[in-house]
C-alpha cells in the first residue's frame, strides 16, 4: 500500500494533549511520521492501527520514555493551568503532571498484595521522606492510613476490593489488568492511558472492562486515551478514533465514520473492500470483534 500524506486529526476545543508534527525515528526507521492531533478534555480517544504502526511508540513520547527528533506535544490538567511542555522531561515528572498509564505487559510487583500494589501508586503522590517514614513520625503514619483507606477505595472501583490482602500474583488475568488500572488511578491521573488493556482477557472480561473505563471517565471524570486491538471493545467505548499506519495518522473521527473509511480498511486488509468472507472488518465478526 502507498503511504498517504500525513494527516492532522480535527482540532478539539479544550485539549488536554496537543501534539504536533512529531516524528520519532531509529537510525533508518521512522517509527512516528509527522504526526499532529489533538485529544479533548473528558474524551475516550482510541489509537488504533496494525502492529507496527506507531501506537505504543506515541504513547512513549507522551510519558518521556522517548523524545521525538522533531514537534511538540503539550499538556494541560485543567482548564485553568497554562500547557505545559512534556518534550525533555522524565516519565515520574510526567507522571506527577497528572498522566497514568498502563502497559501491554502487566507490571505489577507480584510478589505484592493487591492493596499494597495500589498502595505503591497511591504514596508517589504523598511526598513523605524516606526518614519521616522509618521513624515513624506523625505525618508518615497519617499518610499510610490515608493510603490504606483510599486503596481501598480504589479497589472497590474496580472490583477488587474482596481481593485486597491476595497475593497479585495469584489473581486472574483479568484481574491483574483491573489492578493495574487502580494503581494507575491511585497517583491521581486527569489522564488514563491504557496500552492494549483487553489483551489476554476473556469475553467476560473484556465486557467488564469495557464497563471499567466507562465509569473511570464518567464517575471519576478521567480522560481516557486507549490503544486495542479488539475493535468490539474500542468501537463501544470511544467517543472518537484516530488511525495511525506506517507512523503517519490516516485517519480521524468517530467510531462509526473509521468503520467506513476506506483508507482504514485497506490499511487493515490491504484491499480496497471487503474481507474474504464479505463483512465490513469494521463490524462484529464473531469472536474476535472485527479488525485485529
């Protein structure tokens, strides 16, 4: 397939990410291609896109895992904070901007209980010395009851508050990916990023999860930005959907417009229609939701 000229999503009115012409490459390979969009404050904004398209690699210029070679990307919490540039700083500075996310690959300490997981979240926002905390002085044991009474709180989220003194290693798949989304909540995000959650879940689970990051962005009025490969799950939880193919945006809008796009479909199937079988990869094909 040609590559098409890279595309800018539609301007938002209140964004809390901006990102403009950022490209990211390594030695001869252009892992991100000029790409310029904006995510709306109170979206769930989903990233999709074959393997190899960029997704994970915007995500890590979005928490300073990588810098771009060239453009911006800022960021505003609120509506009343200036942006801020993200270019140049360290992921726990990100992460105390109000950015959170997941990972493909589960990374809980699971030697750890499910409390004291989100739990670790939780005390990053606390500021309590390492000296204050081994002697025991008042501020430090009034930061761990508050940590303990909002992990807590955090778990019943999510489901897992009957779980709390497992240990997280012997939760189930699922469950780990709910626990990892409440410690990713516990540093108190305006921003949820969560890179491929559904994946290695079971229908039930994904149907939770779906439920999950619909509360997250209604009750907790977290912004969500989601990179899946299950199209049933992105199709039923996006407000909108950006495409990346080859590092270059192809295409914007919502759920409903992507699953008709041509240059989605194609970039997919390699084809200019259908799947072999004749259904719209857009639509639910059984088991496996659509596009994969």
């Amino acid at each position: 397939m040609a590559r098409s000229a890279p595309t800018a999503a539609a301007r938002v009115a209140d964004p809390i990410f901006d990102v403009a012409g950022v490209t990211l490459r390594f030695g001869g390979v252009t892992s991100l291609a000029d790409v310029t969009l904006q995510m709306g404050r109170g979206e769930i904004l989903a990233i999709i896109g074959p393997n190899g398209a960029g997704k994970t690699s915007l995500f890590n210029c979005l928490t300073g895992v990588y810098r771009p070679q060239t453009g911006s990307i800022t960021f505003r919490a609120t509506r009343t904070e200036l942006p801020v540039t993200l270019l140049g700083r360290k992921t726990h500075q990100i992460n105390h901007l109000g950015i959170a996310r997941t990972f493909q690959n589960i990374r809980l300490f699971p030697a750890l209980t499910v409390l004291e997981n989100v739990k670790v979240g939780l005390e990053a926002r606390h500021g309590v010395g390492p000296i204050s905390a081994m002697l025991g002085l008042p501020n430090a044991r009034h930061a761990e009851r508050e940590s303990t009474r909002r992990g807590i709180e955090l778990l019943r989220f999510v489901g897992l508050a009957d779980q709390a003194n497992t240990i997280a290693s012997a939760l189930s798949y699922g469950a780990q990916r709910r626990l990892e989304i409440a410690r990713a909540l516990g540093t108190g995000p305006a921003v949820l990023l969560l890179d491929e959650p559904a994946a290695g879940t079971n229908p039930v689970e994904k149907r939770e999860l779906a439920d999950l990051i619909r509360q997250i962005n209604r009750d907790l009025r977290v912004s969500v930005l989601l990179i899946e490969h299950d199209m049933r799950l992105v199709m039923s939880v996006a407000t909108r959907v950006i495409v990346l193919n080859f590092g270059q945006l192809i295409a914007a809008g919502t759920p409903e417009q992507i699953q008709r796009n041509p240059a989605v479909i194609e970039a997919y199937l390699g084809t200019g229609g259908q799947a072999e079988d004749g259904r719209n990869p857009g639509t639910d094909a059984g088991g496996g939701g659509g596009w994969r």
